[in-house]
C-alpha cells in the first residue's frame, strides 16, 4: 500500500485538530498551535529563509504522515552547524541553498520529527525519504536534513541513506528527588558548597523570583520578557533575536498552559526573566534575557528555578538547550544528540562519511571527558 504525499506550504493548510491527531503528544515544538504561531507571526517565511515545505502524506484520502519540514537559504537558527560545508559546495562551483530541512526552528530540542497512524503502511518512513530524495533532485535542492531526531528515528533514516551524525548536549535527570537540597546531595561537598555560595550571591543581591504559568503571565510580563530577550540578543550577536513580539503573543494565547515563565525582581522592578516549555516529562529551557547583570542571576534562573520546577512536577528531564560547558558543574550531564543528512550530489554524499565517524569518534571521547568532570560523588552516575 502506498501513501501519497504532498507539501504544505503553511499550517493554515491542515486543521490543528487534523495535525494534532498525528502526533499524539505533549512535546510542544511540533504541536499545530507552535508552528502556526511562528508563521502567522513571519518568524519562519520565505522572508526569513524559513519556507514552510511541510511534508502529508494520506492513505486513502486521510492524513496518515507528517513531517515539519523547511526550504532553508541559510544555516542559521539550527544548531547543527554545516558552514563548511556550504563552503566546501561554493569552492567547489556548486550551490548549497536551498536545503530542506526536517527541524524545528531555532529550537535544538530532541523529539518527535516524523508521526505517522496505524494506517500507513510499514514502510512509511522509506516512502516519505524517497519522495523527499526524488523532490530534491528535481528541483535542485541540495539534500535533506533531519536535525535532533530521536535516536530510534535517527538509527532508521540511515537504512534511507540518511547518514547519522552525532553532538552532545547537556541534560539535567531527576532520579526522584524530594527536593532540590536532596538533588544537591548527591554532589561532593565542595561542589555543593560552591552551588549554594552562588545561589546566595541572587540573595545577597536582595533579587527575588517567581515561577509563573498560564494566565499568571500578564501582558506586561511579556513585554518585560521581550525586552530583555531583544537586548540581551542584540548585545551579545549584534542582531535581533530571530523571535518577534508578535510570535510570543500569539504563544502566551495558544498555549499558555505550557510555559514557564521565571522572573526576577529586585526593588521592585523586573530586571530578567527566562522562558520555558514543558509536557508531561521534559522541562525544556529556550530563551533568557535581562536588563541588569547580576551575579549568579543567569544560572538561577535559568537553572536552578528550572530544577526546582521539574522536581515539584515529577519530570524527569530537563533540556536547557544548546551547548554550555558550564552546566556540567551544575549537574547536567552529557548526552549525545542525533541528526541525518542525505545530499543530492553522489560525491559530496560519499565524503561527509568519513568526516561524520571521525566526528563521532570525538564526540565520544568529549562526552567521556565530561563526565569525569560531573561534581557527583560517583562519577559514573549518568542517564
């Protein structure tokens, strides 16, 4: 039985309920109302090099297969960094844009990329990357991406000719903590002390939080919160956040119950805040900004208010997000992160093989490394 597939060019063009009914999760990154609000809002456009190519395919006249996918013009907001070899395609005479990419933008979160229904055939996910395969030669697309893929996914893409490619990231793991004094004891002592010293440093500073949720989180904190993102962003690259006003507004709308906000105050003004998503297991940390520097502020909020968080809800993860060896000493460990390539030129197709498992073989030995580096009394501890 074969699935016929067709591309989406914007989510006003499936129903959310026809969607949704797909994935059948909580993780928010691939939820209708997530993805519409990034194009409603013109963050992911042909404007901004995000064109929206999202991949249906129907059994029979229904939704049966569904896959984000992007026609990208850049590399930018995807974490998984190819500029050499864009620069290895223009050297050569060829052109590396546009790719399609199978992402969520600007989110480097692990999770679902591809859902499919009891009714599409068992070899779904081969028929998808061969339509796909076919759709990049044809209209001289330069290969396909799938990036932060479940490892699972990520071992079946390479049965497509999707070769894996592995990074590393740094993942909190609760293993039924009480609390986060209970957390903390599973640190060496001079670890521990050097984790409440810091904590003690926001105290000191007389900075309090708050941990807001849903209708909790009032229009003037999101206009504090965009401010602080906008300026911190700006300060730090040179460039506006990829995020608009307009894309949060229509978040704090849509899903609300999904967010967690964290911010921060001292005499009474708000001075940071962080910005989180969660479901029923995950606490992912995505965006941060402030308008005055204090120490130790950044890590409490984004972390330890994070911790204490997941710990009060029984999640079990918390994934605050793209590279930071900083957070090793924190208690985040290394975990490894996957994506697929697949590129339409047979050459450059055959060369990135031994430059991915050299990569891996690095990245393996970083992640070795880190862990000796984990301020747990047992080092070996791990996810």
């Amino acid at each position: 039985m074969g699935i016929e597939f067709k591309l989406l060019h914007s989510m006003d063009d499936i129903s959310a309920d026809a969607w949704d009914d797909l994935w059948q999760t909580r993780y928010p990154f691939v939820q209708h109302r997530f993805l519409a609000a990034l194009e409603a809002s013109a963050c992911t456009s042909e404007d901004s090099g995000w064109q929206p190519q999202h991949l249906i395919g129907s059994v029979n006249g229904k939704p049966a297969f569904a896959m984000p996918l992007y026609l990208k013009q850049h590399s930018w907001g995807e974490y998984v960094f190819d500029w050499s070899w864009a620069d290895a395609y223009r050297r050569h005479g060829l052109t590396y844009y546009p790719k399609l990419v199978n992402a969520i933008p600007f989110t480097p979160a692990t999770g679902p990329r591809l859902a499919y229904t009891p009714d599409a055939p068992a070899n779904a996910v081969a028929q998808a990357m061969a339509f796909l395969q076919t759709h990049c030669q044809q209209q001289g697309i330069s290969g396909l991406h799938c990036l932060f893929t479940e490892q699972t996914l990520s071992e079946r893409l390479t049965e497509c000719q999707l070769q894996q490619r592995q990074g590393c990231q740094f993942h909190w793991f609760n293993r039924e903590y009480s609390s986060f004094d209970d957390f903390l004891e599973t640190f060496s002592s001079r670890k521990r002390k050097n984790l409440r010293k810091e904590r003690q440093q926001v105290q000191t500073a007389q900075v309090s939080l708050r941990r807001l949720s849903g209708n909790d989180i009032t229009d003037a904190d999101w206009d504090a919160f965009y401010q602080f993102y906008h300026t911190t962003y700006l300060k730090r690259s040179g460039a506006t956040g990829y995020l608009n006003r307009d894309f949060f507004q229509r978040l704090s709308q849509a899903m609300g119950e999904q967010l967690l906000m964290v911010m921060a105050y001292q005499q009474g003004q708000r001075i940071a805040a962080a910005l989180c998503f969660f479901d029923d297991h995950c606490l992912y940390g995505r965006y941060w900004g402030c308008h005055r520097e204090v120490p130790g502020l950044h890590f409490e909020a984004c972390y330890y208010q994070g911790i204490e968080f997941a710990i009060e809800r029984g999640l079990q993860r918390f994934d605050p997000g793209a590279q930071g060896e900083h957070k090793i000493q924190r208690g985040f460990e290394p975990i490894l992160t996957f994506s697929n390539h697949w590129l339409t030129e047979p050459a450059f197709q055959q060369a990135i093989g031994p430059f991915l498992a050299s990569e891996a073989d690095a990245i393996l030995d970083y992640q070795q490394q880190c862990r000796q580096s984990l301020p747990f009394k047992h080092t070996s501890q791990g996810p």
